[in-house]
C-alpha cells in the first residue's frame, strides 16, 4: 500500500471512516473539529501530533492499524470514553492526556514507548504496566479513578508518575 498523507478535515461530521488508502494522519489535521463524535482510523499507521487535540465532542476512536501516536494527538479530548488498540508501538508525550472520561481497559502491551504524562487526567482505573522497565514522569497523574497499578518490571520511576491518583490503593 503506498504512503498517503490525510492533510486537514474541513467538514462537520459526526461519523468519519477514513479513507482505506490513508496511512498518516498529519499534525493538527482534525485539531479543534467540534462536530466529530466517532472516528474509524482504518489502516492509519501514524498519527500526527496533536492531530484531534482539542475535539472535545470525540467519543469513540478506532484505530486498529496505528503503530505511532505522536505527542498531544488526543489532548483535550474531554468527552473520549473509548479508543480501540491494535499493535500500537508509540505513545507521545501527553497523547491522552485530560481525556477526562476515557478508560483503557488494558494498555496494550505492544507499546515500546510511552511519553510523559501519556494518561494523565483520565479516568483510567487498571494500569498493567508490569512489562515496562521505565514508567515515564506523569503517566498516570491525577488519574483518580485509578485503584490498581502493576509495575514490577519497572527499575525506574518518573517524577509524579502517579501524582494525585488519590483512589490507587494497590500497587505491585
């Protein structure tokens, strides 16, 4: 399949399937796009910086082909509640980061890297990281729904990794 770039959204709708023959999603392409309620990412392998930041109507994100979540991609995105992972190898820094209602019932374990503050302000409230050596400065901060955290494969911690996630009561 060749490369093809999604430059920027100018329309107003609520569904969007995108186009199967497009493979990137440029930076700030949907930035700001009230309207949108759900998106299918299709065969989007990357995904620009932030790309849907601030899309505070964005409720449901399908990208089961991403490998590369660049930083900022879903900030702001308030009222996201569901994103569907596939193989997905990079996460940005603050790629997720004050998606208030969003939970991630699993963190994929194909993610190779995860930026700073990746989930901050999320309603995240399992996080299985046992497989990460590193867990990134303010991955999880301020998650106060989260109540369990795995991560006993980790030799280093970051700075407020979980910072104000005033409902953790086990970690291993």
């Amino acid at each position: 399949m060749e490369h093809k770039v999604f430059g920027k959204y100018t329309g107003s709708d609520e569904y969007y399937v995108m186009s199967e023959d497009v493979t990137e999603i440029a930076e700030g392409a949907f930035a700001n796009v009230r309207s949108l309620k759900h998106i299918d990412l299709r065969n989007v392998r990357h995904i620009g910086a932030f790309a849907f930041q601030e899309c505070t109507g964005l409720e449901t994100v399908i990208m089961s082909n991403a490998a590369v979540i660049e930083k900022g991609a879903f900030e702001f995105c308030r009222s996201l509640r569901s994103v569907t992972f596939g193989e997905v190898k990079e996460i940005g820094d603050e790629a997720f980061s004050f998606c208030a209602l969003l939970d991630i019932p699993e963190i994929p374990r194909s993610l190779e890297i995860i930026g700073e503050g990746a989930f901050s302000h999320t309603s995240i409230r399992r996080a299985d990281l046992l497989w990460l050596e590193e867990i990134p400065a303010h991955l999880l901060s301020f998650c106060t729904s989260l109540v369990y955290a795995d991560i006993s494969g980790a030799e280093v911690i970051g700075d407020g990794a979980f910072e104000g996630c005033t409902g953790l009561s086990y970690v291993r």
